[in-house]
C-alpha cells in the first residue's frame, strides 16, 4: 500500500499542499501547542505534581491532523491514554488534562461542550463504543462523526475487530485511527501481527484503509479529512494507518533503553513532524524566528494559567468515591458515604 | 391502579415481548438488538414481530459478537438512546465482560457524570430446561459483583412486563435475567397497558413464620412448592422473592428473618461465592439477633452446571433439597 506524504522528512513539499495558508499556521501552532504540553506534563510528573503520564512526544501530527477536523460540540472524541494531543486539540482544556492525569476526578469529565470520553485505560475497548456512538448519530439524524485511536498493539484485541465490523455492517460514520508507532511497551509491531500494514485489514471489514506519514502533518488532515466527508455522506467508516514513532519512553515510569535503540530513536527524530511542518512553513515564507519566540512565549503563559486553575481544583473529597455509580446515590452507596463523611 | 387495570393471561415471553412493544412505542429512542432478534424475534420470540412494527433502525440483528454488543450499545447509549441488547443466553456474556466491567457499570463514575448508560441487557438464564452446555448458566453473582450496574430477575410474567419497562426507563444500566424454565412455564393475568414495578423491591409471595425461603428467577417456583408441602405437615413458610439483586431490598429480608427467625436461601448457581452467600452475609451481619439457627444455603454444586441433561437435576435445587435445609432449620 502507498504511503499519503505531502512532505519530504525534511519538511519541504513533495508537491502542491492541500491545505491553504492559514490551516497551515493554524496546523503549526496546534502541533507546537501539543508538544508544549507534552513536555511540561513530564516536567509537571518529575515534579510529583502529576501521576503517572503517557507521552505522546513524536506523535504530535498524527493526533492533532485527525483531532483538527473535529468539531467538540458536534463530533465525538474516544481515545485511550496516549492521546492528550488529541484531547487538546478537540477542545479539552488544558488544566482539566493536567487534573486528568493527576487522577483528579476533576479532571475526569469532559465540559458539556466537549464530546470526549474520559482516557480509556483497556485497550481496545472504546472501538466497539465508538462504533456506536457514531451509528447513534444515524439514528439520531445528524451529520456527526466519531474518531477512536489505538495503537498497533491494541490491534491485536477482540474489541478491534469487533468494533471495526460493526462500524462496517452498520455503516457507522467513524474513523478509527492507528498509530502505529512500531512498539507495544517493549513488544515490536512484527511480534504483534504478521499482517505488514494494518491498514491491510481493512479489506477484511470492505472498508477503505488508507497508510499516512504519521509525522507529517499535512498528510494527516487531509487524509482524515476525506475521511470524515465520506462518514458525514454517509459512506461509512475509514481505517486509518498513521507510521509514527513515540519517540518518548511507553509512560512517565518506563525505560526503553532495555528494548530499543538510541539508534532507532534519533534516526526517528531526524523526522519530527514539528521540525518538518515548521520548514514547510519557512519554506513557504509563512514563518519567522521571532514568531516561533512569540508563540513559545504565548503557550507558556497558557500553560502556567492552567498548571494554577488546576492547584485551584479542590481535593477530592473521601466521600467521592462512592459518588457517581448511580445516578440516584442507591442504600449501599448511600452507607457508605454517611460513614466516610463521619470519617473526616 | 394497577389492580384495576384490565388483565390478559400471558406467559413469560408474551409479557416481555409487550413490554418491549410499549417501550418502543413510547420512546423514540429505544432500539432493541442483538443475535436473532430481528427477522426472527429472538430464539424465545421475545421480540417477535417487533422489527415488522418498528423497521430495521429500531429491531435489527447484530454481528455474533457479544463484546461487539455490549460495546456498541454503550456507545448508543452515551450519544443519548436507550438501548435494549439481548445477549442470546447468560451464559454467553462471558466474551463481553471486559465491556461491563470496564466501562458499562463504570461509565458515570469513570466521567464523573459526564456520560450515562441507561441500557438494559436482557439474557435468559438457568436450568431445568435441559439444554446444552454454558446455556443453563447461572451468572448473576458475577454480574451482581460489578459496580455501577442493576441485576433484576423477574419471576412472573406480571413483575417481567413491569419491571423491564422500569429497568429501560432507567437511568442506569440494568441486567435483566429471565429464567428459561419460566418462559412457557407460567401464565399468569397480566395487566394491559403501560406500567412499571419499582427497581430495588423485594416481595414476599408467601407468608409464613415458620421460616424465611429467600430466592429468586427460576428458584421461586421452586420455592413455592417447597413451602406448599410443607403447609400440608401445618409448617407454615415464608417465601421472599428477592427480585432486584442489585441494589438488594435488605430491609424486606431482615423483617422476614425478624419475623421467622430461621433463614434458608436458595440459587441454582454454582454455590461457592453465589449471591445467595450475600444474602446470608447481609443476614449474619445486620440480622444475626433474630436468628434461631444458622443460615443454610441450597445451592448449585460447586461444578460447571451439568452438560449432560439427565442428571441436571441433581444439580438444580429443587423442592426436596429445599425441604431437607428447612428440616435442618427447624431442628437445631
Ligand atoms: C486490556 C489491556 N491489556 C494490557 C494493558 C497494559 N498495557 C498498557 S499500554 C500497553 C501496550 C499498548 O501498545 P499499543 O497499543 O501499541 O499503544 P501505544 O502505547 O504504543 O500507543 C499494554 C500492554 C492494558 N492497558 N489494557
């Protein structure tokens, strides 16, 4: 299968950008956005002042092309652990991620404007509710799309498969997104499957799969694009392929020197997706230095304003924990929370 | 009201199927899916002719995918319908229990409200019926022990047909188990029309205060005529359909065992970790005063319910299994 590029790993265009000028900035910044959050995040864990936390690093475009072509009030928004770049992007602000992944379950809902499920931790299980929730928009007589992500090991679950036949039987407007960042933890991607590009399977549900440059920006938005305007006609759902690289350990806890290259991990950051869409941008004359210094300026000011929204956010109380199993605080619940009220 | 309400005489079946036709009706957001449940109505004909009446986007079959399911109906769900998954027998939702206790009985809490799942997920259950393996399956322990989700088992067609009708208006997701044994086993007058029994309700269908049988689904019949024999030696007994598993009616049960002093509960699953321990938990717990003598379960045994029918009744509690603990009460 053909792999989508728009730019070469140094950034310049390979041919004529679908995009115009101000998707282009507008790309840039939500990319330098995420990696900005991404890298204070880790900060903000060795700190102690967030539990443990799944970069994304290396991943920025191939998250933040798909989330770009989402509407939080409209579409629907269900991603697993890895995709804060995502979350961000579709609207989630950024003190609620950071609360998010202090396990604060201040963090744990998305506003009423932002349809986004809480992270899923399981693997592989928001597909077959993704599947749903984006045939409910059928049935509900709107025009709304839901996007998933997993990554190349979650594949390999029940669930995937279950979800995309789903999504394919009933004609489900979704988009199920693949990073394929070439490790699970520690497991490569050719342990995992025997099939050479994901997007092969595709064919297996007689839904069209498409292979993108992960870390090429341009490549992703259009490539999801097209794949939200078929959802939105009503042709269905699309697998989407993105060859990336998480060049940031699995979690905040892990260290992938005991499974991989330094090798491998620098030759990946000879193509990081910001490098090559900010030489896209100087390419094309959109972009200066004292831009790149006003914007790292700006989303620094953004991020510390929400770093002290969420030290605002109350503590969770004890009492919390027995909060929101039913909507109506049934006698169990009801007991327990009388006892730890009487506790504090 | 209820009371005066014109009846018919329905089975179990017949009183599911018409609760499901007034919730369709009523709400446009109710779908009703699964394996089988459209073009054939169910292999019990529990949604017979419904996929006729309401079309394909309403009624329609699934892939054979029990995960796929309940993922699926979660989704639905969370976008705003009310979902009505029947998974084809109890003992099949085992592929599926990752999606309920990953996400279906977690999903307020997990978005602290943000997303609800009022979704019902009806399965018949149980033996008696000689059926091949997993099919006699007695789950509901499993299902009980998930947080966030409602375990009803209705034990006639009149508490059926309310009590799902309450469990879809619901605004959390509910497990709806139907004893197969029961499906054509009983007839009973049903009210017409729309109506609902509360959720969370135990009821006693026998007064007595020799002791309390404690049970539920396909057991109460059992039950029932455990307590008819013993009525013919003057040893009056007490039966308490538990009903709603989850939340349990514990106030119903310590009042009986108050009343009786003697307690016998009785499941047709597996007895190790059964529900039924529960109930005789709660009662040590909180009702240990009144009691005369030890709580004693019957049960399933400890074993995969029997694949081969002709001893499947040595398996499932039946009346004079149920007699010989209530002798044992009575005689400490
Ligand atoms: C059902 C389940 N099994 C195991 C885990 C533990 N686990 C967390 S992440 C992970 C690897 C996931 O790899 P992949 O799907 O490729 O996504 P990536 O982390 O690379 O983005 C595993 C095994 C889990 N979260 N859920």
């Amino acid at each position: 299968m053909d792999t989508v590029q728009y730019l070469d790993d140094q950034g310049k265009p390979l041919q004529d950008l679908p995009l115009s000028q101000e998707e282009l900035l507008l790309g840039y910044r939500a990319l330098r956005r995420a990696r900005h959050f991404d890298e204070r995040a880790l900060v903000l864990q060795r700190q102690g002042r967030l539990g443990v936390y799944p970069p994304f690093r290396g991943q920025e475009a191939a998250q933040v092309g798909v989330a770009l072509c989402l509407q939080a009030d409209h579409d629907w928004l269900l991603p697993s652990y890895r995709e804060s770049a995502a979350a961000l992007t579709f609207g989630m602000p950024i003190s609620r991620l950071i609360l998010s992944w202090r396990a604060d379950p201040a963090g744990w809902g998305a506003p009423p404007n932002v349809n986004m499920v809480q992270f899923y931790i399981p693997i592989a299980t928001q597909i077959p509710q993704a599947a749903g929730v984006a045939h409910a928009q059928r049935l509900l007589g709107k025009d709304a799309v839901a996007a998933v992500f997993i990554g190349d090991g979650g594949t390999s679950e029940g669930d995937f498969h279950e979800g995309l036949n789903f999504a394919s039987v009933f004609g489900a407007p979704l988009l199920v997104v693949v990073q394929n960042n070439g490790w699970a933890i520690s497991v490569p991607t050719h342990k995992q499957m025997k099939v050479k590009r994901i997007a092969q399977r595709a064919q297996g549900y007689g839904i069209p799969g498409v292979v993108v440059d992960g870390n090429d920006l341009v490549a992703v938005w259009s490539v999801a694009r097209e794949a939200v305007a078929r959802a939105r006609r009503g042709e269905g759902p699309t697998l989407i392929e993105a060859l990336t690289y998480r060049v940031a350990p699995h979690t905040s806890s892990d260290d992938p020197s005991r499974y991989r290259t330094e090798e491998e991990t620098a030759r990946w950051q000879q193509r990081d997706p910001i490098m090559r869409m900010k030489n896209c941008l100087l390419h094309l004359g959109l972009w200066s230095e004292a831009q790149e210094a006003e914007l790292t300026e700006a989303l620094e000011g953004e991020f510390l304003a929400a770093v002290e929204e969420a030290d605002q956010a109350q503590e969770p109380k004890p009492w919390e924990i027995v909060e929101q199993v039913y909507a109506e605080m049934q006698p169990d619940q009801k007991a327990a929370w009388n006892y730890l009220r009487g506790e504090v | 009201m209820i009371a005066e309400r014109q009846t018919r005489v329905l089975n179990n079946v017949q009183a599911i199927n018409e609760a499901l036709d007034l919730a369709l009706e009523r709400d446009p957001r109710v779908v009703l899916f699964g394996e089988d449940v459209g073009v054939m109505g169910g292999v019990f004909r529990a949604s017979d002719g419904l996929q006729q009446k309401y079309g394909e986007q309403r009624v329609f079959d699934t892939p054979l995918a029990e995960s796929g399911i309940v993922g699926f109906g979660i989704g639905l769900a969370m976008a705003g319908l009310r979902p009505v998954a029947e998974i084809q027998f109890a003992g099949f939702l085992y592929p599926a229990l990752d999606q309920i206790l990953s996400h279906l009985g977690r999903m307020r809490h997990r978005t602290r409200g943000r997303f609800s799942i009022p979704m019902v997920i009806r399965a018949p259950y149980g033996g008696g019926v000689k059926t091949p393996e997993q099919h006699a399956d007695s789950p509901e322990a499993i299902l009980a022990h998930v947080p966030g989700v409602k375990v009803v088992i209705p034990s006639s067609p009149e508490r059926a047909k309310g009590l799902l009708l309450a469990a879809i208006e619901d605004p959390d997701p509910v497990f709806f188990l139907e004893a197969i044994k029961l499906y054509r086993g009983v007839k009973a007058e049903v009210p017409e029309g729309y109506y609902t029994l509360p959720l969370g309700r135990a009821r006693v269908v026998r007064e007595g205060d020799a002791a309390s049988l404690f049970c539920y689904g396909g057991m109460v019949e059992v039950c029932q005529k455990a307590a008819e024999v013993a009525a013919r030696e003057g040893v009056e007994l007490e039966v308490v359909d538990l009903e709603t598993l989850v939340p349990l009616d514990t106030e119903t049960i310590f009042a009986s065992v108050q009343k009786t002093g003697r307690a016998v509960v009785v499941y047709e699953a597996m007895r190790t970790g059964g529900f039924g321990a529960e109930v005789a938990a709660r009662i040590a717990e909180e009702a240990l005063d009144y009691l005369q003598a030890p709580i004693v379960r019957v049960a399933g045994w400890d074993a995969p319910y029997p694949p081969f029918s002709a001893v499947e009744n040595y398996y499932r509690p039946d009346a004079r299994r149920v007699l010989e603990a209530v002798q044992k009460v009575l005689t400490h």
